[in-house]
C-alpha cells in the first residue's frame, strides 16, 4: 500500500484544496451533507450584494443578468450531469422540484397509479411522492421496495420510478442507465434525485435516456446552505404540464398577463422569483466542480473509498461495513455501522473529525476529493480505532 504522502504528493486535484477556506485542525468528512465553502464565493456575494444591488438596485434584473441566471446556472449543470442542451434550470428547492417532476411524471401515465421507489431511500423524496399521491386523490399508491428488487417490481401498475441515485444511507449507487431502461420497458416514467451524486460521481442523463431528475446545490456541488436546487426535464417532456405555474415561469413574465401561458422549454419549470444571493454562491460551486474535471473526481473518489473500506476491514473489529465493496455500485461516501456509532462520532467531533450519524447506527463519511487528503483517512481510521 503506498504512503499517504506519496498519494497527496501524485494527486492532480491536490490544488483544490486551497480554493476552500476549511478550518485548521480539522478533518471534514461531511461534505455530502454541506460542502466546504469555496474561496471565490465571498468575493461573488460581495460583488452582488454591494455593486449589483447596492449600487444597480433593480436594474440588475437586466443589466447584471439576474433574470437569466437560473438557465445559465442550469446550462452548466447540464453539462456537469450530462444533459441535453436547454433541458435543466436552477432554482426553487428539491422538494418543490422533486413536486414538479413527480406531477408531471404523473400527467405522462394518466392509467397508472403506483410510485415505486425504494425503501429506505431521503425522506423528503418519500414525503413528497406521499403528499402528492393524498393531494391528487385519484387513488395513487405510493410502493417501496428493495434496492435488488426494484427490477422485480416494475410492472403494469407503476407509472414513476423515483429513486436517489445515491443512497444517503449506505452509498450505494444506482445503475442509472440499466434501471431506467427496465423502468420504459415495463412503461414507466423515470425521476432521479441526484443530490448525493452531483459534483461527486459522473452522471450522463442523456446517454441514461432519463426523463426527469433534480437535486440540491449545497453538498458536493459546495453552493452554500440552502442553496437553491436544479430541475432536468429530457426536452421530449417539456411539454408536460407542470402543476406550480409561477410568474417566472411565463412566457412574459414582465407582461403582468391576467393568464398564464408557459414559456418554451424549460423555462416554464421555473415558479418562484431567482433567489439571486443563493444562485450566485451556487455558480461559483458548479464553476468548481466543472473545472476539476468529474473523471479525475471519480478517479480519486473511487481510490480513497477504497482505501478507506480496506483500512476498516483490517484496523476495525466490531464495526460493519453498509457501503459496497463494488466501485461501480459505490457514491463518494463510507458508512460504518456500529451499536454505540452516536457516541462515536461525538467523540471524533471533540477530536476535530467531523462526520455524521444516521440513526439507529450508521456513521456516515463523505468523501470529497477536492478537499480531502489521503494521509486524513489514515487519521480518521486511528481516531475510531483508538475509541
């Protein structure tokens, strides 16, 4: 096994690292729930809040783009996740964008009355699909079922597959192309929550022939807390009817018209007004996570979450392991299991290790290639050995 100087010292994203104002002494591993904050993002926020606000006030819905800012910010994530041109839109949270998809997922299968998804997967994905299925009353069901037996579960009855593509639970990955392709062959609508994959694992919506999809901009993706979400509709579902017909979203939003009439494409996914300050932060992020390269991302984040799995085999009697050994069926995180994993990870925040706990016993570690070094696992992985 190669030292862990030698690993940092060939690592081509080392650099990175100096572009996020991370706290000394401490060893970040919770980047999959909030990302780091980006060096560049102070300057941006300075340059809205005092020039483009401050001084432009109003004016800056033209003339600083403010109003075009979440399809600029969605063209670039279109190329992060492998989108179609004009098919993704920042703005607005998950869940009001997870609403969107699923409704107009929904609208595609009129005959159909089941949402699979799989057990265990975010809450807010589950809570939504239920509120949904209530609110319509048409009798939807809302079905779970085992992430090995999604395939088994795709029958007449299911009109939307909904699924995380990455589990926040245990990191495991969906084959996204293959589950979709099961999903059409068995007639259904695909919606895909990419939020603990965004920024961390290569994602190709397009070549996957995936129909909807939204996430969140603040974990790998480093927008900030609460940054706002981004919704992908494949162009040949823009026509869908979308149930949350906001002003923004009208083909003249300025016309103050008494009747909405949506905008072309995907700009009539978006509801609410731009929320400028958060849009901002988010861009600086997705500038970062395009920069990096997402194959050399993968590359590292495929090696330390191999190391990190071996270093626990070896080093750590009377812990579990929830992540999969496959790279291929692995996101960029680790989760350990243990009975006393609260009490764990209270013990590494003292010590400057921050992670996360998932009830009942999950102790949950993101990987974040652009700011985690390889000699930091070494140290994670004495810390827990130590108690």
């Amino acid at each position: 096994m190669d030292a862990p100087d030698s690993l940092d010292r060939a690592d081509p994203l080392a650099a990175f690292r100096d572009r996020f104002d991370l706290p000394a002494g401490v060893i970040y591993l919770d980047g999959n729930s909030l990302g780091p904050l980006p060096k560049a993002t102070r300057a941006r926020l300075a340059e809205v809040i005092d020039r483009h606000w401050g001084r432009d006030l109003i004016a800056s819905w033209t003339v600083n783009g403010w109003m075009d800012l979440p399809l600029r910010i969605g063209a670039k994530l279109g190329r992060l996740l492998g989108a179609e041109p004009d098919s993704m839109v920042a703005g607005d949270s998950t869940s009001v964008n997870l609403f969107q998809a699923l409704a107009a997922a929904l609208a595609l299968r009129p005959d159909r009355r089941v949402i699979l998804s799989e057990t265990g997967n975010f809450p807010t994905d589950l809570y939504m699909a239920e509120g949904l299925a209530a609110l319509l009353g048409r009798g939807h069901a809302f079905r779970q079922a085992p992430a090995d037996a999604i395939e088994a579960a795709l029958d007449e009855t299911v009109a939307v597959l909904l699924l995380t593509h990455v589990n926040y639970r245990s990191g495991r990955m969906h084959d996204m192309a293959r589950l979709t392709a099961a999903a059409h062959a068995a007639g259904a609508i695909t919606v895909w929550d990419l939020s603990h994959s965004a920024g961390a694992v290569p994602v190709d919506l397009a070549g996957s022939a995936a129909d909807f999809a939204v996430g969140c901009g603040y974990k790998f993706l480093n927008g900030g807390p609460g940054a706002p979400g981004y919704l992908y509709i494949a162009p040949r579902h823009q026509t869908a009817p979308l149930p949350l017909t906001g002003w923004i979203g009208h083909a003249e939003p300025f016309a103050f018209a008494p009747s909405y009439r949506p905008a072309e494409g995907i700009g009539r996914a978006r509801v609410g007004t731009p929320p400028i300050l958060g849009l901002a932060a988010l861009e600086v992020g997705v500038d970062l996570a395009l920069e990096a390269d997402i194959r050399l991302v993968r590359e590292k984040s495929v090696r330390m979450t191999e190391l990190f799995l071996r270093l626990a085999a070896t080093s750590l009697p009377g812990f579990g392991i929830a992540t999969p050994r496959d790279p291929d069926a692995r996101g960029s995180q680790v989760c350990l299991t243990h009975p006393d994993a609260a009490a764990i990870m209270r013990r590494l925040a003292a010590r400057g290790i921050v992670g996360d706990f998932r009830p009942p016993d999950v102790l949950r570690f993101g990987i974040t290639p652009l700011t985690l070094r390889y000699a930091e696992l070494w140290q994670v992985i004495a810390a827990l050995a130590e108690g």
